[in-house]
C-alpha cells in the first residue's frame, strides 16, 4: 500500500481504545464504535476501563471518534478488536466478529488492508471473517483486499504492561500485507514486533498463551484444597517452593473475566474439530470453574462452625470486580460467590471502591470503608485501592470472633 495509512479500529474496548489512541499519535485513525454512549464519554476524555489517562489522551492529535459507520469510508486499514465470548454452552459466539465484519465490508475498497485482532480459533480469520467481508463487499481476500491477524495482549488493571510493553505478534497471508503490519505496529509498540510464519500460528498461540494459564492455576486451586485439607497454610507452602529458580509462581484465585475463563473453550473447540486430546484443558476448566462453589460453601462453613445464623449475620465480601484493580464486572466469579452466598440466605453486602454495582440488586454497596463491624468478611478481589485503605483504616470492620475468609492468607494481618 503507497498510501498514508489511515486507520480504523472497530470496537473500542478495553483493547481497541489503547489501540486507538497509540495509532492516533502517528496516523490518522478513525475510532468506531456502535455503542453511542461510549463514544460521548470518550470525546469528554472518560475512560470506565481506566486503562487510559488524560496524558495519553491528549498526544492522540490524530484520532477521531465515531459512532456513524459512514466516518470509516475513508479509512485504507481496517481492524477489528470486539470482543469474542461463548454460549450458554460454552462454544465459540463470533456474532460480535462477524458484525463487525459486515461493517467493514460496507466501506473496505480494493486495496485496503483488514486486520483481526479478536481472540479466534484457528481458521476463523481467513476461513469465516474474510469470508464475511468477501459476501458484504464483493471484493476478494488476497486478491482485492489484504488479510492480517494480530492477537490483542492487553492485561485489563496491570499498570506494568501496557500496549507498548508486550511484544506484538502479527500475521498475514501475504509478505506485503506482513511488512506494513509491522511497520505500522512497530510505531506504538516498542519491546517489538514478532512475525508469525502463518495466521492460523498466530491465532493458535494466542489460544495457549491463555489456556497455560488456566491450568496452572487450576493445579495450583488443587494445591491449595489439598493443603487445606491438611491444615497447612497454603501462602507458606508457596513460600517454600518459591526457593527453586524454576518454579512457575502462580497463586489460587476465581478465574473470571473474558480471556483466560473462555479462550480455552475455543482451544476445545479446535481440539473437537481436529480429534486430539482435550483432556488436560477440559478438566482445567471445571477446577476453576468449580472453585466459585468451594470459596462460598468453605466461607459458610465457617461461620456455621461458629454458631453464626446465616440469615443474620452481617457480611461484608471485598472486591467483586473479576480481578484486581479492573472495573470490569463481565464473568466476574466474585459475583457468582455473592449469588451463591444469598442462596444460603446470607444477605451480604459489597465493598468495591473500583467497580460499579449499581446494577446489581440484593446488595448493599459500598464505596469506600463503611464504619461498621461484621460476623464475617471475606475478600474475592484484593484491589490494591482497598487493601491501602484497610491499612490506614482506624477501627475494626471485624468483630471479636468474626470470621475473616481469603484464599490468601497474608490478608489476615489486615484484621489482625
């Protein structure tokens, strides 16, 4: 392509505003997205995600925002970040993908480039969103419009690695449409550019990259009932096995959110269609899965275990957002302890300094420490916000006796 790229990014998440506003620093971009209110919040310099800041914002001179699908006629480089979750039956859900397909396919001209930056199973990219592109537009992949895929690596609340701070893999059918991914990629990502011998190599790491981490911490989850069963402080054990340079330092938790808790049902997916072993990767998912019951039926174990009546005891949970220091709430595991506390009867109620639960009805939240003592707190999502604050905090939420529950003990000391 000889001409200045100018660049659309369709979806404008927590991977496609970032996106967005680094290429905004350097091309002319164009960023779309269907939901209008997103767009009036971005145009007053509001991010929900807090992945942005005003700084970043401001040297994205070059950027536009858009809801009106007619704004991105213009652009010559197309990419795609909306988001890919699963059905109630946990199989791949590309409606989003497949959308936003037909809207480039509305504006893509011969000669443009479309890149898919969505999480995918192996063939998707060429074999059904081209293909999508190809019924909307009548151009061909390869042949009229050029093809890319580069998986998205941002990790929602971590302020240590950012878009610039992780290595971009891209990918592409063609040797062309490669060279001006990396060209225009290496311009905002800094730590580097990796080239994927093919697209389906690329979209296929992407699916790993996860799903390794899924398992681990569900052999990790195992541990830790395992050490509980023993009665052994499961923060000490890891302690020990930290000594050894090459142990994989992973810590028990809620896998929720919409990567590690559903990239391995795309992986299964491939693996049904190509009739290989699935087995290690299915029973990650139903450990981690089945870690929501654990956490809620061991936090009403102790408290029946002291006498506690669980439609009146006061409860104060800690974080519901689905990990630390993210506002983002979908697949959140923490609520899916809540919901299974109240079916116990217990009537608890939230503090989430980070996180908006105005949504949710049943509970009584706070958003910052409420000056009250509890039978029992148990905390889901360690934000760094709420943990500083416990710290500084002058009285007790705990009351003699109460029950303090985590599945990281060093936050005892918080109540203590």
């Amino acid at each position: 392509m000889n001409k200045r790229p100018c660049i659309a990014v369709i979806g404008l998440g927590y991977v496609g505003y970032p996106l967005a506003l680094g290429f905004g620093q350097h091309f002319e971009t164009i960023g779309f997205d269907i939901d209008e209110s997103r767009i009036a919040e971005l145009s007053q310099q509001y991010d929900r995600t807090r992945e942005t800041d005003r700084q970043i914002i401001e040297k994205a001179k070059l950027l536009g925002l858009s809801s009106d699908e007619k704004h991105i006629a213009k652009a010559n480089i197309y990419i795609v970040t909306t988001s890919t979750p699963v059905t109630d039956k946990n199989k791949p859900d590309l409606t989003e993908v497949l959308n936003a397909a037909r809207t480039v396919g509305r504006s893509v001209s011969a000669g443009d480039t479309v890149i898919l930056e969505s999480t995918v199973y192996p063939g998707v990219t060429e074999d059904i969103f081209a293909k999508e592109i190809e019924v909307i537009s009548g151009l061909s992949a390869g042949a009229d419009f050029f093809l890319g895929y580069s998986p998205e690596r941002i990790n929602p609340g971590d302020p240590f690695h950012k878009l610039q701070d992780i290595v971009k893999v891209v990918s592409a059918t063609d040797q062309s449409t490669l060279d001006l991914m990396y060209s225009i990629y290496s311009r905002i990502v800094p730590e580097g550019i990796h080239k994927a011998e093919s697209i389906e190599t690329a979209e296929l790491s992407k699916l790993v990259e996860n799903t390794q981490r899924d398992i681990n911490i569900a052999f990790i989850n195992e541990m830790y009932q395992l050490a509980l069963s023993l009665g052994l402080d499961f923060s000490k054990v890891l302690e020990c096995a930290r000594t050894k340079w090459n142990f994989i330092d992973f810590t028990p938790g809620l896998v929720g959110g919409h990567c590690v808790a559903v990239d391995p049902y795309y992986l299964i997916h491939t693996q049904e269609i190509r009739n290989t072993p699935s087995e290690i990767t299915r029973s990650a998912r139903q450990t981690n899965e089945q870690m929501v019951d654990f956490v809620a039926s061991s936090f009403v174990k102790h408290l029946t275990r002291k006498g506690m009546p669980l439609t009146r005891s006061r409860v104060l949970i800690l974080g519901a957002s689905f990990k630390p220091n993210c506002p983002d709430t979908r697949n959140s595991k923490a609520l899916r302890v809540i919901d299974e506390l109240m079916s116990f009867g217990l009537k608890p109620e939230v503090l989430e300094p980070v996180a908006d639960l105005s949504f949710y009805n049943g509970i009584t939240w706070h958003k910052r420490l409420p000056a009250e003592e509890y039978d029992g707190i148990l905390m889901l999502t360690p934000h760094t916000l709420m943990i500083e604050s416990l710290r500084e905090c002058s009285h007790s939420l705990l009351k003699p006796g109460g029950i303090f529950y985590s599945l990281d003990s060093t936050h005892e000391a918080l109540f203590s």
